[in-house]
C-alpha cells in the first residue's frame, strides 16, 4: 500500500497534460511540436564531451557524496564572481555540496528542515502560489502543513512577504522561493531577498530559494540570495540556495548542480544524501567544474534566448497581455481559460503548452491564480520558436 502522504499528491502537470489531451486529434497537417516542458534544446558546449572522455577512467570509482575539490573550488569562484562576494566571505569547502540537479535537493530540503513539531504544532512550509510542483510533493511527503503564498501580477508575480501573519510565520520549518521565477519568469530584487532572509533568520526557519534560472535573462543580473545575505549580520545562516547547469549550459541530462549556503545545513544535508542519495560521478563534477569556470557559453545561450524574447515582443505586441518575463525561458500567457487555450493549440496547431492551472493550487477563495494562464517554453532553435509563436498568437 502506497504511503498516505504519496496518495494526497495530485497528478503530476505533465500526466494532467497527457490525460487533457489524449482524447483529442490534431488536424494540423504538421508535426507535433513541444512547448510545454523547460528541457533546453540548445547545443551543448563541447567541453562537456571533452572533459568527460579525458575523465573515462573514472567512472569505475564511487564519487564522494561532497565532490572533489576541483568542483567545491570552481563553484566557490563562480559564485564569488557573480554575485561579489568578498575574499574570506565564502568557505566552498563548507558551504558547497553538488547535487545530481536540483529537483532532487529541492525534494530533499524538506526532509531535512521539517521537524516532527514547530513550536509544539504542526510544521508549516511555505509555497509561492503558482510552483514548481517538487516544493508541494516535497512539503506533503515531509508531512508538513502547506501553505500557499499568493504570486500574482499584483505584487509582480512574488509573494507578498508582509501579508504573512505572525502565527503562521512561527509554525514554519521552511519556505521555497524561486528567482527567476517558474513559471512567471519574475525576478526578486536585492531588497526583497534580504527581508526573506531576515524573516527566516527571525523565526528560524530554512529559506530554500531556487536560482535554476539566474543565467537567463534579458536585462540586468538577477541578484542572488547569498549576496544578500553579505549585507546582513546574520549572513546566510538559515539559507540555501539552489543552482544547476541544465539551463545555464543546456545539459539537463548531465544531472549536476549544487546547493550552497548555511554550513551548518550544508553538514545535514551532507549526511542526509550520504544515506538516500549517490553522488554525482567524478566524469560529471570533472565537467561541471569547468562549466562553471567558463562564461563565453554562457554568453551565447543568453543571447539565444534574448533573440527569442525579442520575437515574441513582436509577435505578441498586440496581444493586450503580453508581459516579458525578468528571467528564465518561459512565456507566461493570460489568455483567459488556459485549459480551453491548451485543447485549442493542440487540436489546431499540434502545439503542446502547459495550462498555468496545473502549476498552482486553488486559494482559500477557490480562485486559482494560474487558470487564466499557459506556460510556453522557448528552448528549441530561434526559427521553431518563431514560427510556433506566430501560429499560436493567430488561435489566441
């Protein structure tokens, strides 16, 4: 019999997408084309095949649960160069651990920040509403309270970090924030992060802020969670942070990242992996590590998506409300009924995109915040993008 907690968790967005359109045939003359999945498409840099052939002969060896120091030392300077962080600020050794991507150090942040009581009540984790769904399955399996934090166009796509009441606040074990944000592509400010940080840091709980897409952008650099915490006295005790190279370097299938932050935490979730996960083999953080010490790739596949976003502003200029995301490769769409939207580019155009509904959860008012919305992700080349956009922009 399956877990309880496992039989509460809905059907993932994706089988939710299967079962919506299934029944349906498209009549497009054409072939099927995928726009509802973030999986990046570009070329990835030939350095990933190079470094893992130089590395064969180490794939007959277990990793280490902590990596190498190659891979803690090439983090560590990425991370210092990115969001300037100061000599002797930052220990990699202490505060880096790679992970096999995020979504599994997502999942596993709940388990090691969410007690069997809070205060003497039940644990609460905080969850901005729309998510990525690993922050629900992670909180529900942990057997915390979820709480929704409402992220729409009234507060720019973010949650309202004042409206949380005091109480609530108290009971919390943990709270998921995510900049750029999945889906609305909306970017927290150095501000903002700093009051996450400070209402973590005073009621002792673990923010867990997913930065996956803090490479992608078309304006300014995103800030990042450890930068705020350089200005704070308290520094990033209580933080973690959550990065990969599936869409900084367009290799999701090298499962590699890392998470980064709270030493002391670094240490739990240490010894949280060394029993429920393997680590990352040596061929991968060998490759990884010189990701991370190369930008120039970097460069072009930020320009790649720039070029996109431009063709949608032109495409979609018309469109009463279009809004160009901060951060990330996604288009999130008001088109009024996403579901009926969805059904309609499938059957017309064979054009799969994501209902915004299966990314968020009805509020206490039985309104939810992604109904009106799809999700479009922009990852294949620039000329297959374009050419879906305009073809969806005519069934809108």
């Amino acid at each position: 019999m399956l877990n309880d907690r496992l039989n509460r968790l809905s059907d993932y967005p994706f089988q939710r997408l299967r079962d919506l359109l299934g029944p349906l045939t498209p009549t497009a003359n054409t072939d099927a084309l995928a726009l509802h999945i973030g999986e990046p498409q570009h070329t990835p840099p030939a350095i990933v095949a190079r470094v893992l052939a130089e590395n064969a002969h180490l794939w007959g060896r277990y990793p280490p649960v902590d990596g190498t120091p190659e891979f803690r030392a090439a983090v560590g300077d990425w991370l210092a160069r990115r969001y300037g962080l100061g000599d002797g600020t930052f220990d990699a050794d202490r505060q880096v651990l790679p992970i096999a991507g995020s979504r599994e150090a997502l999942f596993m942040a709940a388990l090691a920040a969410v007690p069997e009581e809070k205060n003497g009540q039940r644990p609460v984790v905080l969850i901005p509403n729309p998510f990525y769904q690993v922050y629900l399955g992670a909180a529900v399996v942990a057997g915390a309270e979820t709480v929704l934090l409402p992220a729409t166009p009234e507060h720019g796509f973010l949650p309202d970090l004042d409206a949380i009441p005091e109480e609530t606040l108290a009971r919390t074990a943990l709270m998921y924030l995510c900049t750029p944000s999945n889906p609305q592509g909306a970017v927290a400010d150095l501000r903002y992060l700093e009051s996450a940080v400070r209402l973590a840091q005073a009621f002792d709980f673990v923010l867990a802020v997913d930065e996956c897409y803090a490479e992608i952008y078309t304006r300014e650099p995103p800030a990042g969670t450890l930068q705020a915490c350089t200005a704070l006295e308290g520094g990033p005790r209580n933080v973690l942070v959550f990065h990969s190279l599936s869409k900084r370097s367009s290799v999701p299938g090298l499962r590699s990242g890392f998470v980064a932050g709270d030493p002391t935490l670094i240490d739990a979730f240490t010894r949280l992996r060394s029993y429920a996960s393997a680590g990352v083999s040596l061929p991968a953080l060998a490759a990884s590590a010189a990701l991370w010490r190369e930008e120039t790739h970097v460069e072009e596949n930020r320009a790649l998506y720039k070029a996109k976003f431009d063709a949608a502003d032109e495409i979609f200029a018309r469109h009463p409300d279009f809004r160009r995301p901060d951060g990330g490769f996604f288009l999130w769409l008001h088109v009024g009924d996403g579901e009926e939207a969805t059904q309609r580019l499938w059957r017309e155009e064979a054009i799969r995109v994501l209902p915004g509904a299966y990314l968020a959860h009805e509020d206490a008012g039985g309104r939810n915040p992604g109904a009106p919305f799809i999700r479009i992700a922009l990852v294949h080349d620039l000329d297959t993008v374009t050419a879906a956009l305009r073809r969806i922009i005519k069934r809108l």
